[in-house]
C-alpha cells in the first residue's frame, strides 16, 4: 500500500520535500512507516526519534495501524525562545 506523509519546517528541509509517498505492506504500523521515511531520505534520521506523528487528526504512537486512506504527518520538535 502506498501512504503518504506530509513534512514540515525542518523535516521538510532536511527531505527537500513537503510530502513522501511511502510503500508499506499491507497492515503496516507507524514504527514501520518510520523506518521507511528514514531509508528514503537518511538525513531525517536526525529528527525522527524526536518527532510526533499524527494519523488523521490524532498523534499517534508506533503501534498505531495504517490504510492507504491515513493522512499521515511528520510533526517535528520545536524549539523556541
């Protein structure tokens, strides 16, 4: 199945992108959804484990199941002063 993941601010930077379309097999989890986006673009290895994901309108942790209809994001840490 194929999900796509909107990117923002730094994630967006760091992939070049504003959104992956991600191959994943049928049934598949956020954590494997993950481990996608890392392969394809490396250099959001370095946001990753510190980011949130939100599928549909709620966050969503590793175990959370996918479908090719979940609108999915890369929510990546702020920081601020």
């Amino acid at each position: 199945m194929k999900v796509r993941v909107k990117l923002f601010a730094v994630a967006k930077e760091l992939a070049g992108l504003d959104e992956l379309s991600v191959d994943l097999p049928v049934g598949a989890t956020v954590k494997e959804l993950r481990d996608a986006v890392v392969a394809m673009s490396p250099p959001l290895a370095r946001i990753v484990p510190h980011s949130m994901w939100a599928v549909g309108a709620a966050y969503a942790d590793g175990d959370s199941p996918l479908n090719e209809r979940s609108e999915v994001a890369l929510i990546p840490p702020v920081s601020g002063g």
